[in-house]
C-alpha cells in the first residue's frame, strides 16, 4: 500500500497580533506616527502660505521705498520713456540691491517707463494697474510677462500728492517655492526624530507591559480573569486582598460569609470594615505568624496572611468552628474517661466495702453506707436545682460538680444564687459557665482545700455571673491580657490551640451589650464577673425563639 499523500501546510497568515505586547506596540507606533503625520501637515500647510504673505509684503515694501524718491517722480514728469533714461537706470540699480524680479514704474496711461527687458519700455503693462492708480495699494500672486510673481502695487505720486503713475515690484514665485521645498527636508527630520523617539517610548513601554503581563494575549488575560472569579467564589476558603494602603481589593463569598460583610465592603480601609480588634490585626499583618486563631462574631477563624510583590497581601480565612467543638469535645470526652476511670475504682472500693460488710452481716451498717454514698450525690443535684431553674445550666453545673469531685475540688453555689427558669438565650450562658468553671478548675486543682464557687444573681433582666477559685489568680498586669485569642497559660491539647474560651467568653457578653472582667478573688484566687444584660425574658412570657447556639463558645 502506498503511503497516504501529506497534508499541505496551509500558509501563515499575517493578522492582527494576539500578544498583549504586539498589540500595544504597534497601536502606539500607530499613534504616533499619525501624530507626527498630522504635525506636519498641519505645519506645511500654513507654511505656504505664511511664504507667500510675506514674499508679497516684501515686494510691496520695495515697491513703497521706490515710490517715496522723489528723482524718480521728477524724471517721469521730465522725460519719456527710454531704455537708457533716469526711470530706468534708477529702477534697476533698486532691483539690483533689492534681489527683486522687476521693478515696473509706469504712468497714468499704463504705459512702462522701466523693465526688466528694455524693449518693453514705452508699451503698456500686461496687467491692470486701476487699483494701484486709484491709489490703493496692491499685493497679490499673478502671472505677467515675466511668469508668475508675488506682486506689490503702490500709487507713485507728485510733491503736491496728486498721482502720475505706479510703481509695480514683483517676486518670482519660484523662489517662494524653493524656500518652502528648503525647509521641508528640515521639517521631516525633525520630525522623522520625533517620530523614532515615540517608537523608542512606545517600545520601553510595551517591554515593561510585557513584564508586567508575563507575555499573555488579551484572550489569555481575560480566561484567567474568569477562572479566577470562577476559583475564588467557588473555594470553601475566604479570601481578602488588600493594597498597600490596607484597603480590600477583593472579597470572595466564603470570606464574606466568615466576615459578616457584603460585597461594599471592597474599596474601603479594612479597619474601617472590621472595626478595632485581633481579626483587623490579623489581617493587616499588626500580627505575624501562621495559622493565627480569631474570633469573629461566633465563628473561630485560622488565619494566614501572605505579603503581594506590590506592597499589598492576600489573607485566606478557614472556619475552624466546627474542629474547635471537635476539640473541645475530644477534652470533655478526656475528662470524663479520666473521672470515670476514677470513678470506677471508687466503686469498686465502695462495692468491696459493702460485700464485706454483707459477708459479716452488718446489715444495718451497710444500709447506712449505700444511704450515705446516694445521699452525697443527690444532695448536690438538689442544691444546684434549687437555686438554677433552668434545666439546661443546673445539668451543667451537676456534671461540673461530679467532674470537680473526682479531682478533688469542691464545686459550690455562691450564697444568694438565684436564676429563674427565663433565659433568653440558656446555651450561651452555658457556654459562658462552662469555660469558666473549667477554666476555674485547672487552676484550684492540685491545691489544698480546692475550691470553686459559681455565683448567678439577677437586676431585673439583667443576669451576673460570677465564677470565683483560690487558684494562684491572675496578675494584675494581665487582667486584659487573658481575653485576647491565643492567650493561654495552659498546655496544647490534642487539637493544638487553646486561647479561644475567655475570648469567647467576652465576645459573647459584648455581642448582648454586657462585659466580662477579672479580679481577685477573697481567697486569693481569682474572680470573673460576666454580666450580660437583657438576658431574662419578662415575667410571664418564654423565650419561644432562641438564637442559634454558638458551638464555637465550648472551645477553650
């Protein structure tokens, strides 16, 4: 078989260029060479005639200094016409000096007294001389006996003003002309220079717009436009691009979304947007480092911040909300195999004790001590309910109490608590409560004589919380300190951040219009007050819609 005949290479074309760089080269030469041609134009074309205006004035000023001698009038007067005569000698001496093609004086008949051509004299001029003989002075471009001419026509008059003749001066054109061909080659040199200056500009510019565009066309330019926009709105990430200056050039969905902001939030200073506080910082680079924690609204963010070659940034936000309740979670759930393991050897201890005390048929005895154990607990769930109505804090506080039992401190309601079953919203001050009593408890824990005291009180809607311990307190010095993100004195648990629970703690009696302080405690532990206000309903009514709980409130 015979090998199939090869395709013809279609010839290339020349066409419009695709590269960002050809394009604003050759528009810019374009440009400047139309602006050169239209210079020039515009300078020739005045030039012509600016030559021509003033080769006629000159041959009228020629023609007036002839007229004002007087020998010249006395001899018109005096004489005929002749080649040899006084006109004639006297006209072409003022030629002569004066560089003009003729210079005619005739009478009031139209008839040459001088000329170029002697055998002229004595005949009537070629063209009309009623103007100049009317005593109007003339300047004009015309054709005579000597070709054409930049002419000067003046009255030639007697010593009392009346007129007896003319006198006529002419220019020949083509010296006109060649003046206006002379200054051409100088005119284009100029501007061919202007013009390979533009070409050098235009080039320098489009070589650093080439840079600037990495080579692309204008067609790849705008796919990755769209790509972008495509990429930045559809990635589960927020993204915030900032100018040097700190203001947000780009926004996407997710970061929004995060945020809290709308789309008018791009073109203004990020501080202005977000307002004073560590997620400001954070993203305007007031606070270095990688994976940054910060709390806004609800929601926990991570952080990280890359500086652009312009002076500006991108900073790309994930919500760490959802892992941070992971986290929280994985502690609690710690804890709570830690306080069962103990647990589950004080019972068996506690079950040993009543088999032996079976075994020996103390009956009595052993009903004292199952009665005794029961008693124990049951008494602490009645304290708590008795003062916390509401059901979903007094099961806080009772889980707390048993949890702080197994590490040997002591969980106990302040005197005068009281918290009525009217919440507006019972699972933020859960959160509140719960940060701050394990807070409150990693602190006493390991001490002697380990005390936690949880204080709820009420001013009409107004409740304040107050979570006291004789812990080793907090220093004056960090009483502000400690309610930043990423503040903490604690080691890192499986999840890898702490810093976030105070911080959550103050944002959320802040968000209701209340406050979150430290102190010292009497015992010399330390003391945090929370009051949030508006946190009761009215008297007779229920809280029929809650707000969305916080999940990120339970993370430490």
């Amino acid at each position: 078989m015979s090998a199939p005949p090869p395709t013809p290479r279609r010839p290339r074309r020349l066409g419009w260029p695709q590269r960002v760089f050809s394009q604003v080269l050759l528009i810019q030469l374009a440009i400047a060479t139309g602006v050169t041609v239209l210079a020039t134009g515009l300078f020739l074309a005045p030039l012509s005639a600016q030559l021509d205006d003033e080769a006629m004035h000159r041959a009228l000023a020629i023609a007036q200094s002839t007229a004002a001698q007087p020998q010249i009038t006395e001899s018109l007067l005096a004489t005929a016409p002749a080649p040899g005569g006084p006109v004639q000698s006297a006209a072409e001496r003022i030629r002569r000096s004066t560089g003009a093609e003729y210079v005619v004086v005739m009478d009031r008949r139209g008839v040459r007294w001088s000329h170029t051509d002697a055998a002229r004299i004595g005949k009537v001029v070629s063209t009309d001389p009623s103007e100049a003989l009317a005593g109007d002075q003339v300047m004009e471009i015309d054709s005579g006996t000597l070709g054409r001419s930049a002419r000067g026509k003046v009255p030639l008059r007697d010593e009392s003003g009346h007129i007896v003749g003319a006198v006529s001066v002419g220019i020949a054109y083509d010296s006109v002309r060649a003046r206006l061909l002379a200054a051409i080659p100088g005119l284009l040199a100029y501007a061919g220079g202007a013009l390979a200056v533009g070409a050098l500009a235009a080039y320098l510019i489009s070589r650093r717009i080439q840079r600037q565009t990495q080579d692309l066309a204008f067609s790849d330019i705008s796919a990755l436009l769209t790509e972008r926009e495509a990429m930045l709105h559809s990635i589960r990430e927020g993204v915030v691009a900032l100018d040097r200056t700190g203001r947000i050039r780009l926004l996407n969905d997710e970061a929004q979304r995060l945020l809290g902001l709308g789309p008018d939030a791009a073109g203004r200073p990020l501080d202005e947007v977000l307002g004073r506080g560590r997620t400001a910082d954070v993203l305007a680079g007031r606070v270095v480092g990688d994976d940054l924690l910060t709390v806004r609204g609800n929601r926990v963010l991570l952080a990280n911040r890359m500086p652009t070659d312009d002076g500006g940034a991108v900073a790309t936000l994930r919500d760490r909300t959802e892992l941070e309740h992971l986290g929280r979670e994985l502690d609690s759930t710690r804890g709570l195999i830690d306080a069962l393991r103990a647990q589950d050897h004080e019972h068996a201890n506690r079950l040993h004790t009543l088999l032996g005390l079976l075994e020996l048929e103390m009956h009595e005895d052993a009903m004292e001590f199952v009665t005794e154990v029961v008693g124990g607990h049951r008494a602490t769930a009645e304290q708590v309910t008795e003062k916390v109505h509401d059901p979903l804090l007094a099961a806080l506080l009772v889980g707390k109490a048993t949890v702080a039992a197994e590490r040997g401190v002591s969980l106990r309601m302040a005197p005068g608590t009281l918290l009525p079953d009217r919440l507006v919203d019972s699972r933020g001050l859960v959160t509140a409560v719960g940060n701050l009593v394990d807070n409150a408890l990693d602190a006493a824990a390991g001490s002697d004589g380990a005390v936690i005291e949880v204080g709820l009180r009420t001013d009409g809607r107004t409740v304040v919380l107050q979570v006291r311990d004789n812990g080793p307190g907090v220093p004056p010095e960090q009483h502000e300190s400690i309610f930043t993100e990423g503040w903490s004195t604690k080691e890192l648990p499986a999840h890898g951040k702490r810093g976030l629970g105070l911080a959550l703690v103050r944002r959320l009696a802040e968000r209701q219009g209340g406050s979150a302080t430290v102190g010292s405690a009497p015992e010399g532990g330390a003391e945090f007050t929370v009051v949030l206000p508006e946190a009761l309903t009215e008297p007779g009514l229920t809280a029929t819609a809650l707000p969305e709980p916080s999940t990120a409130g339970e993370v430490q």
